[in-house]
C-alpha cells in the first residue's frame, strides 16, 4: 500500500498536492470492501483480539476481522512491525479503538467505521490527534428525506434542497458522524446545526468522497494532511 498514488475512487481526498508539505503531521485513511483474508484470523490477530471476535456475532465477526486487517494495513504502511505484536481493542471508557503493543503505538490515534460490506480506518502517530472517520452504504429503503429534515443544519439544508439526491444526504450524514467521534460530541448535538461550523470551532478540517456505493467521510485537525488508500 505504501507509495500508491491517489485513488480514483477517491478523489476528493487529495486536494492537496503530497510534495511541499514540510513537517505537517500526517493522517492517513483506508478504505475497503474487501473481506480480511482467510487465515487473517490465525495469522494477524493477537489471542486477545481472537478472544475478542470469537463473542460476536457472525456479522460482528466479520466486521471485526475486515476493519483490523485493513487498520493493521494502514500500521504495517508505516512501520515495520508484525500485526501480531499488538492488538487493537474498543476500550469501554472512551468509546475508542485503542492500539496496546510495542513501539509506543498506545500513543496513536485511531477510528473505525464499517457499513454492510465495507470499512474505513484513519490513524496518525500523533498522541492526542482529534480523528473522525465514518462510512455508509446508501441504503435503498432509508427514508433519508425524513431524516434530514430532523439531522441537517440549515445551510446543509439548502445544499441539499438543490441537489434532491441521496448521495448529498449521506455526505453530510457521514461528515456529522466522524465529527461527533472526532469531538466526543453526542450525535445528537450536532443535528440541526452545520457540520463545517462545528469543525471550524474546533480547528478540525472535513473531507468527503463517495466509493461505489458508499459515503466516507473523516475529520482530521486542521493543517494535517490527509493521504487515502483504496485497499
């Protein structure tokens, strides 16, 4: 996955340019509909994360197995470390994915998402980086009209008036959940207000794309830069 140049399928991601960038702390994000290969299970979980996926449910399961294999993914891009030389575990008291292991990796930052067939990792080895990422599948029978009469603020509203599509919908639907992990925020306090004015209260930038027939979107620190991978 290392020195893959900028998806197609997410194009939005890469407004900025990767050269020119100095010194600025790095984000990075993945996103897949690929399943965890077969002997992930045996070969990329630590007997804690096993422990872990065994309890879930059959969907659980696989949802577990697909988000920390791409997640893992995004850790092997930037050190040289076995996946099962730390584990990756939802910690109850923050809510929050946390990596425990060697190299000081309990220090980085981590959020998943997975919706129906795919999921979405974001990491940075920055301690205490403020991370948001969020993916969802256009669900055909959602009633998303209803929905963003109730979730969207008003000048998500009018955006969305002009467009009439449930992409847009899911755009700002996906940007209110990473925002919400990004900020610790319940969800329910960012409905009817804009997203984009929240983020900017708090020094956080968004970014949106869409991927076949998925919404993704993440909140990264404002001056951080973002480099997406499609696995």
């Amino acid at each position: 996955m290392k020195d893959k140049q900028a998806p197609d399928c997410l194009p939005l991601l890469f407004s900025e340019p990767k050269t020119g960038t100095g010194s600025r702390p790095s984000v990075f994000l993945a996103f897949t509909l690929q399943p965890a290969p077969e002997d992930f299970f045996n070969n990329g979980l630590t007997p804690r994360e096993q422990e872990d996926v065994v309890r879930r449910t059959q969907k659980g399961q696989r949802q577990f197995l697909q988000s920390r294999w791409l997640l893992k993914q995004l850790v092997g891009s930037q050190l040289a470390i076995s996946a099962q030389r730390y584990s990756s575990l939802f910690e109850q008291d923050t809510g929050r994915v946390a990596l425990t292991g060697e190299l000081q990796l309990h220090k980085w930052c981590v959020s998943l998402s997975h919706s129906h067939n795919a999921s979405a990792a974001i990491v940075s080895s920055v301690p205490y980086t403020p991370l948001g990422v969020d993916v969802e599948w256009f669900k055909p029978s959602r009633p998303w009209v209803e929905m963003a009469d109730v979730c969207l603020g008003p000048a998500e509203s009018e955006q969305l008036a002009q467009l009439q599509k449930a992409e847009g919908f899911y755009r700002y639907w996906t940007q209110k959940e990473a925002l919400a992990k990004a900020t610790g925020k319940a969800l329910s306090e960012l409905f009817q207000v804009d997203s984009s004015a929240v983020a900017r209260d708090h020094g956080l930038s968004l970014y949106s794309c869409y991927c076949a027939q998925y919404a993704v979107s993440c909140v990264i620190p404002h001056g951080h830069h973002l480099y997406a991978y499609h696995v």
